[in-house]
C-alpha cells in the first residue's frame, strides 16, 4: 500500500514538472515570437564576402549612400560589396567627415578614440580619392551618367553629360560643328583666353606644395639636392622632357631609368639606375624593367644627379606629367616645372592621363606596349610636345578640343562602361570617370541594351535626394564650401570653428534626409613630423625581447621556436647586454602576444628564457590598448589561429572551423611575393559559444590534428580590415590623381629616443577632443540613423597614408 501511494506521489510529481517545463518553454517560445517581432523591421548591414569587407573605395560608398538615401522606390540599387537589409526603416543617413586624420592616427590613438571604435560595428580601409575633394566623390560628382534622347528625325541617341563639363554643343546652331567655350571651362579660368609665354604655365608654388613636389623648406627633402638651375627663366628658356621609371625595393619606390629629350625631341639622356635597395619587385609591367636590363648596371642615383646638374643649363624648364613622382625618385628639386598634368586642368582635381593626352592632343599612340612596360623617353617626348602645343595655340585653342567630350564619347564608341544599375535600367547609369576609365571600360558598348532602358537624367546624389522630396544639409567649416565649387545642398551652413559646427549639426542635421558633416581640427595641426614617430610606437606594439641565451646559442633553433607563434618580419640579437637576448618583430600582434603567453619559462638548450616586451615610456600604454583591442566590437567572437599546415587551402580552413558553428569570415593572408597561403589566419564566428568552443577544440592535444598538431590561437586583436598589424605602417603610392596600384614598403625601425614628443601628446588631446564632438553629435542622431565616419587619408612625403570608414546604424539604446 505505502508503495502504491509513493508511486501514485511520484507520478504526480513528475506530471506537474511536465507541467512547470511546458510553461517554460512556451514563455521562451513567447519571448523568442517577441523577440523576433521587436527586430524584424531594424534595419541593418551585412556584407557579400569577407573578401569585400576590408577596403572600399568612394565609389562604393557613393553606391551606399545612394541606396540608403533613396532606396528602391527612388530607383536606386543594393550597393555591390554589402546589403542594406529594410532600408525603408531608415530614419535619415549621416556622413561625418573628419579631415586630416589617418588609420595610423586612429590606432595610435585608439584609447583616445573611445567613441568611434565603440559605436560603429563596421571599421574598414578607405582607399584613395580620386579627386582632391573627397565630398565630390562620395557624393557622385566625379561620375558620369548616359541618358537617351530622341533626334528630330525619330531616332534615338545617346548622350553622355558629365557633372564637371564646362563646354557644351551648340546643338540650337545652324553649324552643328560648331562649339561655345564657356568662361567657366577649366582652361579658361585658369589662364584666361589670350596666348601667353612659356612663363605663365609654369607650376606655382602654392601647386608645389599641393601636389608635394619636393621643395627645400618642406620636412622629408632634406636630403634631396638641387638641380642647380637657379637661373631667371625666360619665355625663350629651353624646354626638357622628363620621365622615369621605378623598381619597388626594400627601402620603397626606387629610380630604375631616366630619360630626359631637348626641345626637339633628340633624347639627350637615357639611363639605367642600380638602385642602393635589394629590389623586391621589378614592376615590369608598368617600368619595362628586368632583372636581366639591370644585371651589369653600375649607375647609380648619385652618378645620374651629377649627369643631370651638367646638362641641365640654369634657366632650363622640366617638362612631364606628374613630374612631382619623378623628381622624388631622382631625389632632386628643380623650381622651373611645366606639368602636364596640371596643364590641361579638370574640374574637381581630376587629371587627364598621359596617354590620353598624346591620342587627343597629339594624335599619337603611346603606352601601348603592356608587356615591356613604358618607354620613358617615349613619354618624355609626349609630355615635352603637348607643353609646346598648348604654348604654341593657347588656352582658347585648348579649350575648343572639348577634351571632356572626347573622354565620354569614348565611353560610349569604344569601351563599355561599368553600369552601377545596369540590372534594372532605373536611375542613373554611372561609370567612373577620371584616371581609372581606361582600365574599367574594355569592349564596345551595346548601344541597343542601353537605348532599351528609360529615359536617364543626370542628377548627382544630394540632388535626386532634394528632387525626392528630403531634406539634405551640409555643415562644415567655410574653407570646405571654396573647395566644393560643384556640390549644393537644400541648405548649408558655414561655421567659423569645429565648436560651431557642432552646435550648427545637433540642430540641422536630426531634421534632415541626408546630412555631410565635416570637422577639421586635425587639418590644421600638421601631423607629418610624427607620423614617423607613430609608425615606430605602433611597430613597437609586435616587438618582444626572448632571452636570455648561451653564448653558443644557435640562432636558427631560435627563429623556428619564435615562429610557432606567428609571423615574424625579423630576429636580431640585442647588441650590449649581459647575456644574450634577442628582438623579434612579429607582422601581427597576436604573434607577440602569444609569445608572451606560451613561451614564458621554456627551457632552450637547458636556459629557461623569459619573454617580454620593451618598456620605454612610449610602450607603458600598450597594456591597456591590447586589452581595449580585444574587447573591441570589430574583433568579437573573433580568433587567431597559426601553426596551419603548409598547403591547407581556404577550404580546408572553412571545412574545419565550421564544425563548431557558423562563420562570419574567414581571412587567410598570402605572401605577396610567393602567392602562398601564409601559416596562420582569423576565424570570426556568429556568436560567442561557437568562438569559445573552436578556442578550447584547439586547446586540446589532438583537436588540431587535421591541419597540424602543433597548433597555437588566441582571440585575435588585430581587426579583419588590416590582416596583419604591420600594414598599418606600409605606405602607398597610389596618391589622389593616379590608381596604378603600386605598394611603398616602409623599413621596419625601432625608436630608441626616450624623450616625450609634446607634438604627439597634443595630437593625443585632440583625438579625444574630436572623438567627444562626434559622441555629441551621434547622441543627437534619431535611432535607425545610418552613420558614416570617414577618416580620408593623409598626403605624405612618402606617399598616401590610407584612411578608414567606420560605419554602422544607430540603434535604440534603451
């Protein structure tokens, strides 16, 4: 009986705990259905690929913006790198545009940078402009569109329009042929009408300094020497061509070959240049140089200044196209210049390109060799006759060759432009125009395709937003509206200070459609005097001193034990010290950190070595950015994994990480030399417990053994868009006029000076400074705002120091 009644108890225990876990799980399933409900309608972002979420031009922001902006109703398309997922639930969209600062700016101050790099989840590289104004690229104005029209006798044409073109048909004219020049065209406004000598095309001081033309009272020319030609110049002064070709080496972009012609075209020096450097690239394709030309070469730079200063008369003026990158290379300043670059002006800081120049102008094929590269002397002749030309005819002359409209008919007789809505015909067609048209257009056009589509007017993006019906506003400083002489928006405001423009935005811009903010404190503090010192601070980041070891020590063990770690960029031993130690820079932080982690106490050759990082004054803050780093939004769920098997692939990386939930991305670097898959990556998960359970599937001995048993990981600290910490300190050379992709490396250096640097410490007080003007402004900002903070990117003597965007929308923070 008492059995019965224990198992009647127990069954009615057990049936109201059936009961109590039904309840439960119908509240979890309530509050899943309410959680569903609450972000099914927030708008957000995602991208195509891993691949694609690292850099970004401005067009594919212009593509973003457009879309966010005015959606599909308006015609608009999904950008092509990412998704905007329920854009019509967007509330407005923000661009905040913070000038003078870079990427390397933004790391070494990144714990001043609170702000930014805790609100926005999206951090990626911004690539060069193509104009010297970066608002007229985001914002489409260096675009051009194709629009149908109908001719009077019912036959369709077709018409390209740019946004900056000056000159117009005359098409109400009885003389089809002929063409009105306006005063607003960009040749006019620059030299007048009327002929004048050689002297007025020379290129003035305030271009020098724009352009960085090497320049005696500029920082980083110290060394160069002058050409000696300190001669008055007169318009009867001779006239030479210059052109050079560069090999990439270890200490960057070094000079190859010099060829310089008189004023009639004789080349009078053509010369091929040993550069100091080991040469890592011989840039065949654009130089025409190879290993075999250069083999027995004995010249070097010195050798050709001295030639150069000889020929050279003292009144002589150099001729070329973007002679600035030339004279870099010769490491030379010379005053007297003509830049054809320069010469024959575009609006909006474009630059027509050589070989376009010599076909339209000249009537000469040039460049057309792709497989030996450019003949410089080639080059130098083109340049030196196009300056005789313009001399010769004058500006008005010019002007009449409606340059612009021969680079849009181009377009449309020869090439196919890359259609940004060409899927479904609506809005405007848009092709990038400028010195990367050549490149992206390659076949003829099918006129029929385009015709087909509906009737297609230009209209740049703050105006389709105005014609749409919404509000849009810029607020900047007033330097910002002399330099934007295209771009008009419903309303503007120009401010004396970045106070008053914080102000001005909090009450314009959470009223308005589309918005473009601008701050320039950084801009007017130069920051080329420590951008070195930064480079260093932030390479001393990956640098750890391992020690300390017999005298007999071999130093081959040494690097294998250090590179389990990760990649190493050099090993060397610590000169003057007691016992031997050794510093070893790694590419990437967590390589350093990891050493730190594993390799503390291990015992080599019966030493027990220790593993630490430099502490200097400029390191005490590394601590606390290292641990900042890997709480960062942009490195969640994210780790760091070296040790893989030489020869796994991408798949095979994909195929074993995915075990243990969904991946987000994947980045698996490769050696620019070699083309090989280099020995570590980043696994970014969907969410925390798929990340924790590849850290400890690693952690154990044989969880890695598929791709290699030794392998070591982390939570990974450096942020997808950089792959390897050192990029950070690799310069460019693709600079705002040109998009020939060529990499300047930078020599790695350690600072060892120990004195503060009050410069940096005042750059230090302003990053913080601006980063609470745009909290201020982001707290403005109504939820669901799609917000855009662009760093642009700094000129150097170097060459481009890349920018960042930083993106995101603003959610409730309730």
């Amino acid at each position: 009986m008492c059995s019965l009644k224990r198992h009647h108890s127990q069954s009615s225990l057990d049936e109201s705990k059936s009961k109590r876990k039904c309840r439960c799980s119908s509240v979890e399933k309530d509050k899943t259905h309410a959680q569903t409900e609450k972000f099914k309608d927030i708008p957000s972002i995602s991208f195509v690929s891993s691949a694609t979420c690292c850099a970004v031009s401005h067009k594919q922001i212009y593509e973003l913006l457009k879309y966010a902006a005015l959606g599909r109703c308006n015609g608009a398309t999904q950008p092509s790198w990412c998704r905007i997922h329920h854009q019509k639930y967007l509330s407005s969209t923000v661009v905040i545009v913070l000038h003078g600062i870079n990427q390397l700016h933004f790391y070494r101050f990144y714990l001043q940078f609170r702000h930014l790099r805790k609100a926005f989840r999206h951090r990626l590289s911004l690539l060069p402009s193509p104009s010297s104004d970066i608002i007229t690229t985001i914002l489409g104005e260096n675009y051009i569109s194709i629009s149908r029209k109908t001719t009077r006798s019912g036959e369709q044409n077709t018409d390209i329009q740019a946004c900056s073109s000056a000159t117009v048909a005359n098409e109400s004219s009885d003389s089809p042929g002929t063409t009105i020049i306006s005063n607003s065209d960009p040749i006019v406004q620059k030299y007048g009408a009327e002929k004048q000598g050689l002297t007025s095309y020379l290129v003035s001081e305030e271009e020098m300094k724009q352009y960085k033309y090497p320049l005696t009272d500029c920082p980083g020319f110290e060394d160069f020497i002058h050409t000696g030609c300190t001669g008055p110049v007169t318009d009867n002064s001779p006239l030479f061509g210059l052109d050079c070709e560069m090999c990439l080496t270890e200490n960057g972009s070094e000079l190859a070959r010099i060829s310089v012609v008189d004023a009639g075209g004789c080349c009078v020096m053509d010369e091929l240049v040993k550069p100091k450097a080991r040469i890592i690239n011989y840039l065949t394709r654009f130089s025409g140089i190879t290993r075999k030309m250069l083999r027995h070469v004995k010249t070097r730079l010195k050798d050709v200044q001295d030639r150069l200063k000889q020929l050279l008369p003292t009144d002589a003026v150099l001729v070329g196209h973007s002679l600035e990158n030339d004279l870099r290379a010769l490491q030379m300043i010379h005053h007297n210049i003509i830049d054809t670059s320069l010469l024959y002006p575009r609006e909006l800081g474009q630059k027509f390109k050589l070989k376009f120049l010599a076909q339209a102008v000249l009537g000469k094929v040039i460049q057309c060799r792709k497989e030996v590269g450019h003949d410089p002397s080639e080059d130098a002749r083109a340049a030196l006759q196009l300056a005789q030309f313009f001399i010769s005819q004058g500006p008005w002359k010019v002007a009449e060759l409606n340059l612009e409209d021969t680079v849009q008919r181009r377009v449309m007789n020869g090439r196919r432009p890359t259609l940004l809505d060409k899927s479904q015909h609506q809005g405007p067609l848009i092709v990038q125009e400028g010195s990367s048209l050549q490149q992206n257009i390659i076949a003829p056009v099918n006129k029929t395709e385009v015709l087909n589509g509906s009737d297609l007017i230009f209209d740049n993006l703050q105006d389709a937003v105005g014609s749409a019906g919404k509000a849009t506003v810029f607020v900047g400083r007033k330097e910002h509206f002399t330099e934007m002489k295209q771009v008009t928006f419903r309303r503007s405001v120009q401010c004396t200070s970045d106070q008053e423009v914080l102000k001005t935005a909090k009450q314009e811009v959470p009223s308005a459609a589309f918005s473009v903010v601008q701050f320039s404190a950084f801009s007017e503090s130069s920051t080329l005097s420590v951008d070195n010192e930064i480079e260093c601070h932030l390479n001393e980041m990956c640098v750890v001193y391992v020690g300390p070891f017999r005298e007999d020590f071999c130093l081959a063990s040494v690097k294998k034990i250090v590179k389990a770690c990760g990649p190493i960029e050099s090993v060397s031993i610590i000169p003057n010290t007691e016992k031997l130690h050794v510093c070893v820079q790694y590419e990437v932080l967590e390589g350093a950190e990891l050493a730190i982690e594993v390799l503390n106490g291990l015992e080599v050759e019966g030493v027990p070595i220790k593993v630490q990082r430099p502490v200097k004054e400029t390191t005490l803050d590394n601590e606390n950015i290292l641990l900042e780093l890997e709480k960062d939004v942009v490195n969640k769920n994210a780790i760091y994994v070296t040790g893989i098997k030489k020869n796994s692939t991408e798949n095979d990386v994909v195929k074993h990480f995915s075990h243990f939930g969904q991946l987000e991305a994947v980045i698996y670097p490769k050696d620019a030399k070699t083309g090989k898959y280099k020995k570590y990556c980043f696994i970014k998960y969907q969410n925390s417990e798929s990340c924790e359970n590849a850290l400890q599937w690693c952690a154990s001995p044989t969880g890695c053994g598929v791709l290699r048993k030794r392998m070591k990981k982390r939570r990974a600290l450096t942020p997808g868009h950089l792959q390897a910490w050192i990029n950070l300190t690799h310069y460019s050379t693709v600079g705002a006029a040109s998009w020939d992709a060529e990499v300047k490396h930078t020599p790695v250096s350690i600072r060892t000076d120990e004195s503060p640097h009050t410069t940096e410490k005042e750059l230090k007080d302003l990053a913080k400074l601006v980063d609470k003007k745009v909290k201020k402004l982001y707290k403005s900002l109504p939820n669901e705002t799609l917000c855009l903070v662009l760093l642009p990117g700094t000129e150097s003597c170097q060459g481009f120091m890349p920018g960042m965007c930083l993106l995101g929308i603003k959610e409730d923070e309730s």
